[in-house]
C-alpha cells in the first residue's frame, strides 16, 4: 500500500505550525492590501498586518486563490516521493480554489500515471475544514488507507458546520465564518447584495449564518454580539435536538479574528450548551475568510469524529 499525503488550501485556518505538525500541505490564499500586489497569506504577510490594515486604516484588503501552479508546486514532490494524494478544498461556493486543485491533478496525472491524486470539495472552510484535516491526519497515524480517509472526508463533510454571526456595522462586521464584522466588506466582496446590506445597516441587525453542505443559509438575526453569541448557541442546540446526534461524538471549536476579550465566556457558554462534545482551544479565522467577513467575525464549528462512522 502506497504512503499518501494529506493536503489542503490555506482557507482552512489550521496555521502552519499545526499542518507542519500533522504532515499536512498547505497552499495559501493570496491576500492584497493595496489591490496591487499580492503576497501569500501568512507566509509573505502577517495576519497582524492584515488586520491592522483593516481595522486602523478601516482598507478593504482582496484575495486571490491558490493557482494551478500552486497546487503542482506543492504535489510534485510528494509525487516524486511515490506518494498517494488526497486535498480537500474550501467549500466551492465560496471560491474556485477546488477547480485548481482539479486541474492541477489532471495535469499531474500525466505526469504520474500510476499516482492517485485526489481533491474532495470540503463544502466547508475555516476551522470545521482544519477539523476534519485534523481527524484525517489522526486516521493516517492510526494506520487508516488512503480510501478510508476518502471515505471520511465525505461522510463528515456531511455532518459538518459552521455557525456564525454578522457583527458589527461600526467596524464593517459582518459575520463571518462565524460572527461576520461587517456589512461592508459583504458588499465589496460580492457575498451579499447592497439592497440586503442597506436595510441591515439600517437596522444594524447582526445576520446569524450557517454553512452546512456547502450551502449558506440565515440562521437568525440579533442587535447585539452578545445576543448573538447567544443564538449561536442556541442554534448549536437546536442542530443536535432536532437531529439526535450525540455531541460526545464530535469534535469543536470556536474562532474570531479580532475580538477576543469575550471568547472565554463564548468558550463555555458552548461547553454548557453542548455537554460532552469534545473543545479544542479558540483559533484565530484567516485572512482569506475574514476579507470578505470584516474584523470582529465569530463563530462555531464543528466535525463528526471518524470512529463514529464506523470506517
């Protein structure tokens, strides 16, 4: 059996550190604060640059997605090592990163006629794919083939969510993976309309939003961070009531990008509501979710674990 490598795009927000530490590859986003010139998100600039960008001189900074190139540069030498390939991608409905990656491989696949080189839509992003990497990693130390953790990826990616809100208008919050900053960066990053961002604004309503399936849809609606923390919660609530899942059973975390002097009491609002499930440290959200989220986005997200599949 062929040794395989694990890889994913940079949106998954797991940090190099981690993915080093998992023997996962990574292929960053690119981010631009001056719309000019584009530099590799963590690697070529900081997150505390990119954030300070946004939130001292309130800029709107712009993405680029990891190119075909990108994705071959970061393969080949697994490639050449003999090695299998699986790479999941950040949710299609969010960017075309999944279509280089696919590209990349039929290119490869050339090149490498007897290499399986895999890419699997994780219909996801941000921390909920950094989970799932991190149990396909867990299931590669524990002797797992490449087909069971295929297998996994797309039964979890099933089960797999992100609960977060839109925050606040004064800072361009507009939920985000979890508690989008801001409308304004929803509008200039072509995720929602201006008739939608202009009532919001006027309200100065905060949008709860669930990604599940690689499908959004409106969660609830709040005027206070607070409060919306609050429904996240009770949405997470709700999600395993009405379904009989066994929270024990899954994996979770919480993240922000900016705003973090309420995370502990998040932190535990959410071990209270969910009793059992198992709480990873809070993580920061990137910059490839964050710019078109805004600065104070906040939310939860959380994995079905793979023994639970019985693979």
């Amino acid at each position: 059996m062929a040794e395989y490598q694990i890889f994913s795009d940079g949106a998954c927000d797991i940090g190099f550190a981690k993915a080093k530490e998992l023997g996962i590859g990574l292929i960053p986003f690119y981010i631009s604060i001056d719309h000019e010139t584009y530099y590799k998100e963590i690697q070529e600039i900081s997150l505390e640059e990119y954030f300070r960008y946004m939130t001292e001189e309130k800029g709107y900074p712009k993405t680029s997605l990891p190119s075909i190139q990108d994705y071959m540069d970061a393969f080949r030498p697994a490639l050449e090592a003999g090695k299998d390939i699986i790479c999941i991608t950040m949710t299609r409905t969010l960017t075309a990163s999944l279509e280089s990656a696919v590209t990349a491989k039929s290119m490869l696949e050339e090149e490498f006629p007897h290499a399986q080189i895999h890419v699997i839509n994780s219909w996801v992003a941000t921390g909920a794919q950094a989970l799932l990497l991190m149990e396909m990693a867990r299931m590669q130390k524990n002797g797992k083939s490449l087909n069971e953790v295929i297998t996994y990826a797309e039964k979890a990616r099933e089960d797999a969510r992100i609960h977060f809100m839109v925050g606040d208008l004064s800072y361009l919050e507009i939920g985000g993976r979890f508690t989008v900053g801001n409308l304004d960066y929803l509008i200039k990053g072509g995720r929602i309309g201006k008739v939608a961002t202009i009532s919001a604004g006027l309200l100065k309503i905060k949008p709860i939003i669930i990604l599940k399936g690689g499908e959004i849809s409106a969660g609830g609606i709040c005027r206070a961070r607070k409060k919306g923390l609050t429904q996240i919660a009770s949405i997470t609530a709700k999600h395993f009531k009405e379904t009989s899942e066994n929270p024990a059973h899954y994996i979770a975390m919480p993240g922000t990008n900016t705003i973090w002097d309420d995370m502990d009491s998040f932190y535990a609002l959410l071990q209270e509501t969910v009793p059992g499930m198992e709480f990873l440290p809070p993580f920061q959200i990137g910059a490839t979710i964050s710019t078109h989220t805004g600065p104070g986005t906040t939310g939860f997200c959380f994995v079905k674990k793979y023994e639970y599949y019985h693979i």
